[in-house]
C-alpha cells in the first residue's frame, strides 16, 4: 500500500522539526547544563532543594492545570469555522490560572513546612507570577503547532532558559545570600522573554499579511486582534473541544501526580529533607536530560504526528482514509517504537557503568558522596520506562475517543493511587531509591494499558506495530557483550587517576559507536524507510 503524498508531508515535516528541535535543544541544554553546573558549587544543598523542588513545583502545577488540557484538546482540531470560540477557550484557561495560583501559593506559604529563608515568601509569589505570563503566550503556541511552526517553541524556550541560567550564574556567584531573590527575579525575566518570543514572532509575521488568504483550510490569523477573545454568536466556547479540554484537563490533573509525584510527597510529608530534596532534584535532571533532549521531543512531535494522522472518531472516516491513516499510523508507531527502545538500551547500559564519573564531572564532592550514584544507576533503568511510555501514550491519547479518554481518567485513579502509596512505602524502605522504583513501576502499568490499547486498536488489521518494541538479536547480543564487557573494563582501570579514567572512557566511546554501527547494519529496513520519507520519495508500506 502507498503512503498518501499528503501523509508523507506531515511526518517529513515533524521529522525535519525534530532533528532541528532537537539540535537547538541540546545546545540550549548544554549551556544552561554548564551554568548549573557552576552554580551547584556556590549554592547550599538546602536552597537547592527549595529552589528546584518546592518553588518549581508551584510552578509546573499551574501550568498543568491551566494549560495542558486545552493544548491536547486543541492539536489537530482547531477549525477556520470556529477559530473565535476557539481562541475563548484557550483564554478561559489564562483565566482561571489567576485564582488558581492563588489559592496554591496561599497552599504553598501556610499548608507546607516553611524553610529557614526571609524571602520565600517573596518566591512563591514570583513563580506564581511566571506562570500567569508564561499562560499569555498560549493563544501563540496551539496557533504556532496548528501551522506546524514548530522551531518557535524551541527558540522561545531557548532564549528564555539561557538568559535565566546566564543570569543566575552571575548573580549566584556575586552575591549568594540573595539565592531565592535571585532565581525569583529571573524566573520572572524568562517567563517575559518566552512570552515575548511569541509575541514578536506573530506581529513580524502578520505585518507581512495584508489581506485574507484565499484558502479556507488555513485559519483565519490577520492580526494580533485576531489572539484575543471575543463575543461570539451562540456559545462563547465550542462544544466538541469544551469537553475534550475537560476530559483532557481531568487526566492531566492525574498525570501531574503521577509525573510530580514525589516532589508532592516530599513537599507535603516531608519525607527528605531540603538537603536531601535538592540533591535527588539534580539527580534526576542529570538522569532525564536524555529525555528531555531526544525522548520528550519525539513523544511530542509523535503527537503532533498522530493526532493528525489518526482519526479520533473512527467511524467518521471513509473507509479508504481511514485504512491509509492506520496502516501509516501502525507503521510510524512501530519506528518510533524501535528507534527510542534502541537508543534507551544503549543510555541503560553506558549511563549504569558511568554514573559516579558523570556525577563527578558535574557536581564534584557534592554528587560523589551518600546515596547520589546509587539514584544516578537506577534512574538509568527509569529511562528506558520514560521513553517507551512517552511514544505509547502519544499514540494513545491521539486515538482515544472521548468516551475512551474519560475512562482512562478513571484508570488514572487508580495509577495515582497506586503510585502514591508504592512511593511512601519504597522511600521508608529505600530511602530516596524508592522515588525511583514507584515511578518505574507505575510507567510498567501504564505502558501495559497503552499496548492493550494498541493492540485492541489494530486486532481487525494485519498490521502489529507493537512489534517495534522488540529489537533484533543481532543488537540485542551485542548490548549483552558491552553490558559484560564493561564492569570488566572498569576493575581493570584505575579511575583514581586521570589516564585510567581517560583510558575507560575512550573504550567505552568505542564501544558505543560500534554499537550504533551494528544498530544500523542490522536495522535497514527501518533505515531504508526513513531515508525515504526524509527525501519525501515514494513509500510502502508492506
């Protein structure tokens, strides 16, 4: 069957902005991972734990709440016809964010066990604030996706985290006793500079238009005006996105817990200390920096795939649509799914046998000592759960009815649920370790949901994406040997001085790439298929 030149553009498209995303990311990553890296060394554990756990929490709470649902509701389905209603809903979430983040700051102050700081308070307020801007540049962002101008986000987001970083660099460095005043004031600075991104972005754009286009598919953007609500004849809000937003909003609330999970334990029962917190806070972004470079790029642009690909309804489709949009869908789903298992099992196998280098690298004495290597390995293993679970759901929250969507916020229940009292007992038992095998854990049970899903969604084709999670003996021999070889390698080493650490990491870079070699020589078929959707050529699927 031949894949639909319409089709093949999509995924070219969301291809080419994931390498470009991607790219920008991991430059982005690199400076802001260097400038906190600087700034770990002048900072108190304490600080750190109340800056990055407890104020960054409040943070991306509002934002969950306020936005998350809206943009799941509105990629894919925003039509010319409805643009105003449209737009007043993405405004109804700016709005209610300002109540919300005030009730949750006023949670923040007196619900929650207060640090030793004279400016906390000063903090909560400001990161509240933040996120009240951030909101502002959303009517921007679902259009921006909507026109597949996908590099705006990570522009935005680029100069936006860079200035903050560069910012408290210098200031952390300058004057430390005014930490939280600090990372308040930039916090702040960003979010202006996110928004503004976007803002300038469309004004520059628009004056470029001067009159309405001719095509009724595009939506009907002339002018900034054209961003903000207005009144519109009948319902102010558009009935088929209102309660997909409401459902969506539902399993968000769920999967805020279960994604920030620990950070609400450890906020409200206090389980570690700020010390502690801040030091299993690091870990975890040394641990997911991977993910958020590669995996959360792919899993949002597999959205974005999907979620145009795929209808929502199934029966609304004509029959041939909708078999060329399943057979792509399966098609896509099973490379994503072999390409990020690969690349996860490389991460789990060199990450394991490098974590205390890395720590040392990158924090010194401070991430050397207590239980941060003992994190570090295990949130290795975490990864590999992190990544498949992002493409799975992508692909299951783009083919959800919204009868299916409702009951799986119930199922999130239970997820939470489960989540929250596994977590609580781990953590008495092993201590910080145990944040880490709860969300493994629960990453299991949601990927189970999302392959029954799948495999229920493709049970009457003959198509078996799921297959994808597989990869081939050949590699899979080969991770073996390296995974053996390596603990062999270290003993042998002496990684108290610098040659022996030179020395293992030079072999291990070898081993890396011979990996990759042997991914791609045993892997054609999945790279003859991407090389021919990059250069947008004919494809089949077979």
């Amino acid at each position: 069957m031949e894949v639909s030149p319409e089709l093949t553009t999509v995924f070219a498209g969301t291809v080419t902005s994931t390498y470009y995303n991607i790219a920008l990311q991991i430059f982005c990553k690199l400076v802001t991972f260097a400038l906190n890296g600087l700034i770990l060394r002048y900072i108190s554990k304490d600080l750190l734990g109340v800056i990055n756990v407890r104020l960054l929490l409040l943070h991306t709470t509002i934002l969950f709440l306020c936005r998350e649902g809206i943009r799941r509701a509105c990629s894919g389905n925003l039509q010319p016809s409805d643009w105003k209603k449209s737009i007043n809903l993405i405004w109804l979430g700016i709005v209610l964010s300002l109540p919300i983040a005030f009730l949750l700051s006023l949670i923040w102050l007196f619900a929650m066990e207060v640090p030793n700081d004279s400016y906390y308070a000063v903090g909560v307020w400001a990161y509240a604030l933040s996120s009240i801007i951030e909101l502002l540049a959303e009517p921007f962002y679902i259009t921006a996706q909507e026109m597949m101008i996908l590099k705006l986000r990570v522009y935005a987001k680029f100069f936006s985290l860079a200035i903050q970083a560069a910012l408290n660099a210098v200031f952390i460095i300058g004057v430390p006793r005014f930490g939280i005043l600090i990372f308040a004031g930039t916090q702040v600075l960003g979010a202006v500079v996110y928004t503004g991104c976007f803002c300038l972005y469309f004004w520059k754009k628009l004056q470029q238009l001067k009159a309405p286009t001719s095509n009724s598919n595009e939506l009907p953007v002339y002018s900034i005006r054209d961003f903000l609500p207005v009144l519109a004849e009948g319902p102010l809000l558009p009935d088929r996105l209102r309660h997909l937003a409401w459902s969506f909003t539902k399993q968000s609330f769920m999967k805020q817990i279960l994604t920030e999970g620990e950070r609400y334990i450890m906020s409200g029962l206090q389980m570690l200390t700020f010390a502690e917190q801040g030091i299993y806070d690091v870990i975890n972004n040394l641990g997911s920096l991977v993910a958020r470079l590669l995996f959360q790029q792919v899993e949002e642009n597999a959205y974005v795939l999907f979620s145009k690909v795929l209808p929502r309804e199934r029966d609304q489709s004509s029959p041939t649509k909708k078999n060329d949009s399943e057979a792509f869908g399966a098609k896509m789903l099973e490379v994503y799914l072999k390409t990020i298992t690969a690349f996860s099992i490389i991460i789990v196998i060199f990450g394991y046998s490098y974590s205390d280098i890395l720590l040392q690298i990158y924090g010194g004495q401070v991430l050397t000592t207590g239980d941060a290597p003992a994190l570090m390995r295990a949130f290795w293993v975490y990864v590999l759960f992190l990544a498949v679970n992002g493409v799975t759901e992508a692909f299951v929250f783009s083919a959800m009815s919204k009868a299916e969507v409702d009951s799986y916020n119930r199922k999130l229940v239970g997820f939470s649920l489960s989540f929250l009292v596994s977590s609580w007992g781990f953590v008495k038992w092993l201590g910080a370790v145990g944040f880490i095998v709860a969300n493994s854990l629960n990453m299991a049970l949601r990927i189970a949901h999302s392959v029954i899903f799948i495999h229920r969604y493709y049970q009457h084709s003959r198509h078996d994406p799921l297959r994808g999670i597989l990869v081939n003996r050949v590699f899979f021999i080969g991770c073996l040997a390296v995974a053996a070889v390596l603990p062999v390698l270290r003993s042998a080493c002496d990684l108290t001085t610098v040659l022996g650490n030179v020395v293992f990491l030079a072999v291990g870079a070898g081993l890396g790439v011979a990996l990759l070699c042997v991914l791609w020589r045993t892997e054609r078929e999945l790279i003859f298929f991407l090389t021919n959707l990059f250069r947008r050529r004919e494809v089949k699927l077979e």
